[in-house]
C-alpha cells in the first residue's frame, strides 16, 4: 500500500513537472459575448520574440506562463482591469499605437477579432 501511494504522488509531481515547461498553444480560444476570438498564439510569440512579458504582464522571465484569466475576470476586482477591457487595450496598443479601438480603423471594429453570429 505504501509503494503504491508513493507511486502515486511520484505521478503527480513528475506531470505536474512535466506540464510545467510544456510548450505554450499554437491558438487560445478566447469566448466572449459578441463572439469568440481565435488568438494565434504562436504567430505572435514568433513576431516579439518569444518575450512573453510583453502580454504577460507579470511574468518574471521563468517559471510557468499565467493563463490572462488568473487576475483579469469578467468583472473588475479592485484595480485589476475585467478581461475584455485588459485584451483591448493590450491588442490595441501593438496593433493601432492607441488604447481605444477607432471604428474608422479595419481593426477597431469588432469583427476584425471576433467571429460574429
């Protein structure tokens, strides 16, 4: 019984390794209430470089990537901006040089990013 417990836990902690440094997705499926956007992932890490603090804000350098979603909800908390108007501002910033979407601008409009119904 102690082996297997043990073996267990061995498991876990070499797939939790294991899953640590895996590498990040080639596309992250964002939902959102006027439709869902496919975000190429791998594109835009080969564009900057693979510096992932660029988008991931908080991320140091090392370690495990944060999913967005683990400070920005859907709501704001606190100071924390709600993810919808984190996403914007940041694609806004690199894409247009602004932190607002101009409706003039192809990529201001909603349809750009977001697959409508």
């Amino acid at each position: 019984m102690y082996h297997r417990c043990l073996s267990l836990v061995l498991g876990l902690l070499l797939a939790a390794g294991a899953n640590a440094g895996s590498a990040p997705p080639d596309v992250v499926e964002l939902k959102a209430s006027v439709g869902p956007v496919s975000f190429a992932h791998k594109e835009h890490m080969a564009r900057i470089g693979e510096q992932c603090n660029t988008c991931h804000h908080m991320h140091k350098g090392s370690g495990p990537v944060q999913s967005c979603h683990t400070c920005h909800q859907q709501k704001p908390m606190g100071p924390i901006p709600e993810s919808q108007k984190a996403f914007h501002t940041t694609c806004q910033k690199c894409h247009t040089g602004k932190e607002k979407a101009d409706p003039k601008d192809p990529m201001g409009q909603c349809k750009f990013c977001h697959k409508m119904p």
